[in-house]
C-alpha cells in the first residue's frame, strides 16, 4: 500500500528526473538570448541580436529550409508506408507476420550510425549520387516506424464491431473508412506525423552519411567549435529545440485523447451515413 511519503519521494525523484533533462535545454536557450559573444554565468544582459544575424546568414536559411523540406518529405513518406504496413499487420494472418513487424520496428532500435553507414555503402553500391533525397531515404527508415507503431496501436484498440456494424447497416467500404476508420485512426496519423517530422528535423547521425546538402543540424556541428559562430550556434540549437518539443508535445495530446469517445462519434456517423445510403 502506497503511504505519503512513498508518493511524495516518486514526486521528488520524477521532478529531479525532469530538471536533469530540461535545465541543459533552458540554459542553451538562455545563451541564445546572452549579449556577449562568451559563453558566461550569469548572463550580463539579454538581446535579440544574435536572432537576427542568423536570420540574415544564408548559409542558416539555406540549413533551414532544407530541414523543413527534408523533415516533410519524409514524413509524408512515413505516413503512406507507416499507414499501409499497420493495416496489412493489423488485418491479415499471413506467414511470418510477426517477422514483418519486428523488421519494421528494427530501424528504430538501431544506432543511427549503422544505420547511416549502412545506407551510405548502400547508395555507393548502387552508385547513387548524394543528394536531398538519399537524406529523404535515409530518414524514413527511423520514421516509417513511429507512424507504423501509432496507426496499429490505435487500430488495436478499435473494436471491430464498430467496422461490422457500418457494414451491416449497409455502408460500403468508402463510407466505413471515411465515418469509421478514418475517424478513429486521424488523430494517430497526425500525431505519429508530428513525431516523424521531429525526429527528422534533428537527426544528425544519419543525415551526415547520407547528406546531400547542410540541414541544420549539420550545420550545428560544422560551426561547433568556432568561438566567433557559438552565438548563432546557440540561436539555431534553441530554434531547433522549439521545432522539436512543439510537435512532440501536440502528438502526447492528442495520442492522450480518450478513444471512447472518438469510438462513439465513429459510430454514431456510420449509421448516419447507412441511413442516407
């Protein structure tokens, strides 16, 4: 039986837990906002300044658009492959079914530098030229399997029922997918879209191998050790944290919204749309 003081000391260590992984992200935000060139404690006064030299740099708008583009495309890349492989787990028995899924889990447990050595042998292999797109590639390999693990979690926890019933009340298989299982899988996709877009935005290990231009987190660790960059070096880490944290944090809500009720508003729109059919 739980006492106080057992949930007052979880309390404790849960927030000390939370200051060791978040107090390193404060003070790097914080030093992007220092008004002196060095790095020191305390801070002599805030500014903006440094935000708008790295604006102004091409070379960091350049890095930026390409971790956007990269970041789109290959989560647009997982969400087709992630979606398509979780219904074919999800709904068929077929032999080594399970072998399926554990190769699809895989490259996420890899070291992304296996995995970037790997597909850089790969692609010099086949004699493919770096480019944007090996970095696309290179990507969806880790984001295919948060898409694929959200969308057949969700679908696991559906109740088929709901998709018999539809079917049953006469809808046809557009109806049920876009008043059944469109409703009750949305929230999934978009929040394993947001993980994937995160996940590629600040992937580094990978993208060095198979890099085909400088995104930004290669750009970080190009200007690293260069004291008169450190000031912008810090601006981009912050804006990479936020690009980061903000995706995250929508995906855990919406994965945290109640699936009773998505299940309710599901069915109640397959017998609507029986009923007009």
């Amino acid at each position: 039986m739980e006492t106080r003081a057992t949930r007052a000391g979880l309390k404790v260590w849960t927030w000390l837990i939370v200051a060791f992984l978040w107090i390193p992200l404060v003070v790097i935000g914080l030093y992007a906002f220092n008004g002196s060139q060095i790095q020191s404690w305390p801070i002599s006064h805030l500014t903006f300044h440094w935000f708008s030299m790295a604006w102004h740099d091409s070379q960091v708008r350049d890095a930026l658009w390409l971790s956007v583009k990269v970041g789109l495309l290959a989560t647009g890349v997982a969400l087709a492959l992630g979606t398509m492989a979780a219904f074919a787990v999800h709904r068929f028995r077929f032999f080594g079914r399970e072998s399926v899924s554990l190769l699809f889990l895989l490259p996420i447990a890899l070291p992304g530098i296996i995995t970037g050595m790997a597909l850089s042998s790969a692609f010099s292999f086949a004699g493919v030229q770096l480019t944007m797109w090996t970095i696309v590639i290179g990507h969806s390999t880790f984001c295919v399997v948060v898409v694929y693990n959200n969308v057949i979690a969700r679908l696991r926890r559906t109740s088929p029922s709901l998709i018999e019933a539809s079917m049953d009340l006469g809808a046809d298989g557009w109806q049920t997918f876009r008043y059944v299982t469109w409703p009750l899988i949305s929230t999934a996709l978009v929040a394993g879209g947001l993980l994937a877009f995160a996940l590629s935005f600040d992937e580094v290990i990978v993208t060095t191998f198979t890099a085909g231009g400088t995104t930004l987190p290669i750009f970080i660790l190009n200007n690293l050790r260069q004291g008169q960059q450190l000031p912008i070096v810090n601006v981009i880490a912050c804006v990479v944290i936020l690009l980061t944290v903000v995706p995250v944090w929508v995906s855990q809500r919406l994965t945290s919204d109640g699936d009773g009720a998505t299940a309710v508003r599901a069915a109640a729109a397959a017998a609507q749309s029986s009923q007009s059919a």
